[in-house]
C-alpha cells in the first residue's frame, strides 16, 4: 500500500494565511494561521511553522496575480497585484532555497477548485469553478482536473460588468475602477457603502447591487465554461447563505432558457452554492496544490 504524501500546505490570502501540515481533509496534522501584513513578516511568520514540521513536499496557493509559467522570469512570484508591498515578491525560490522540497504553485482560487474535484463538492465532474470573494475576487476554473491557464491565469474576478441602474460607485479597483472585484469585494463594500461589509444588514439595499453584479458575472462565466458546479467562498459570502437563492434566481433568469443551459439551469440546487469543503476548501487547496508536485 503506498504511503500518503505529507504536505506542508500554504494559503496566502489578502487577509490571513494558514500553513496546514496534512494529507487531506481526513488527516490533517497540524494548522498555522497568520495576519497578511508585509511579506518579511508574514512569510518567516510561516516559515517558523515549517521548520517544525517533517514533510515531503510544499504546495503553495496564493492570492495573485502570480507567475506560473516555469519558462517566464516572474515564475513564483506575486505580480501585480492590489495588496500593498507584495508586488514583486518572490515566494518559490525562497522556499526552494530553505527547504529543498518539491514545491507546487497555484492562485488561491486554482488551488481550492482543486481540492473541491479531489475532495469537495465537485467530485467526479470534468468542469468546476471556485469563486472567492473577500479581500479580491478570484475565479479558479478547472478542466480536466487541470486549473484552465493561457498566456497566464485568468482574471475572471476584473470582469467589467452592465452596471446596475443609477449605480454610479466608481469602484475600488486601482487598476480597473469598476470591474467585478472593484464592486464587491471586501474593501469595495466598504468604501461603496460606508461600513464593511459584515456590518450590511441581511434584508439591506445594497445586497441587491451585490447580487446584481455577482450574477452579471456567473452569466459570463456559464456562457463561456459551462462549469458543471460553482462553488463560491470567501469572508464576504461566509455565513450568508440567503445570498444563494437570490444568485440563483437571477441567474436562471439571467440565462433565458437558452439551449443545452436550460436543462443546466434546472439543477441549479446544485450547481451553484458553497464549497463542499466549507472554509477549509482554501488551506485544503494548497495541499491539493503540493500533491501534484
């Protein structure tokens, strides 16, 4: 019987990240969690985890943007991106250096579709998305079993959506101004609505842009992927389940019957909700990520 890979995983996030010691969902050894501050910080925060740990491999699943592509110079490194000090970081070499393990490399979102095929809500389909909304707005979508990637990773999340009638927020994205994440997420809320977002009340208003913009985007998304499940996470949308019938809602209507989406839209219990992995889909996605290493 071959013996499980023990995986040393890290998450990074916009506001937290976990360093998780485990083999999967039902083996996890040990769990880190540190506050996103700047990457000196914030990665020998991690670090002193890992040097306490034995294991055979590192999976890294980051917020981005981040270089996959092996044969570019940015490969390992967080690009350009919305969190302050980060750009330019370089995350694998570094850990290559001190550790000398194999090392896997994903965007968040890629890592936690993964762990939704491997073990999640998204068993056995050939064709799944993660959405997290929180600091950012990333999608990770999955073909194959393998996160979809071109030229570089998608950015599903700086889609520029039809505004919503008489919205006129300028949005809060410092590249883009308005695109999706610049209007929902975490730091967006905030500034559009003047308090954040888990001081909105449940039956509020501005829940009704949220839902407008979010479903402009899973239209596209279907349309364009067809993803057999979506899976949307993420500290703007935990413990707001009420969120989901009215996503759903709009988004069967959104779609309008057209052709083989009609018989998707039927089953849209189950194809849009929360991951099957609840909260742990992120740090589980790291692991995820090492495994493939």
């Amino acid at each position: 019987m071959t013996q499980e890979k023990l995986i040393a995983g890290i998450e990074l996030g916009g506001t937290k990240c976990v360093a998780l010691l485990a083999t999967g969902p039902g083996d996890v050894r040990d769990r880190v969690t540190v506050p996103t501050t700047d990457p000196a910080a914030t990665l020998a925060a991690l670090e002193a985890a890992l040097d306490r740990w034995s294991f055979d491999a590192i999976g890294v699943a980051s917020f981005g943007p981040v270089g996959l592509d092996r044969a570019r110079a940015d490969y390992g490194s967080i690009t350009a991106t919305t969190k302050p000090g980060w750009t330019g970081t370089d995350l694998i070499r570094r850990l290559e250096a001190r550790y000398g393990k194999p090392i896997g490399f994903q965007t968040d979102v890629g890592g936690a579709a993964l762990a939704e095929g491997r073990w999640g809500g998204a068993q056995g389909m050939s064709a799944h998305a993660y959405i997290t909304i929180g600091t950012g707005v990333g999608v990770g979508l999955v073909t194959g079993g393998v996160p979809v990637m071109g030229w570089a990773h998608g950015e599903a999340g700086h889609m520029r959506l039809p505004r919503a009638p008489g919205d006129s927020y300028a949005g809060w994205c410092r590249f883009h101004g308005d695109c999706l994440e610049g209007l929902i997420s975490g730091p967006a809320l905030a500034e559009r609505f003047g308090v954040p977002g888990n001081q909105l009340p449940d039956d509020g208003p501005e829940w009704d842009l949220f839902v407008h913009d979010l479903a402009g985007m899973l239209h596209n998304l279907v349309v364009t992927a067809a993803p057999e499940r979506i899976a949307i996470g993420g500290g703007v949308v935990a413990a707001r389940d009420y969120l989901f019938p009215r996503l759903r809602t709009r988004l069967v209507e959104s779609l309008g019957g057209y052709g083989a989406l009609a018989e998707w839209a039927e089953g849209i219990e189950a194809r849009l909700g929360a991951p099957g992995l609840g909260t742990m889909a992120g740090p589980l996605g790291a692991i995820a990520v090492g495994l493939a290493a």
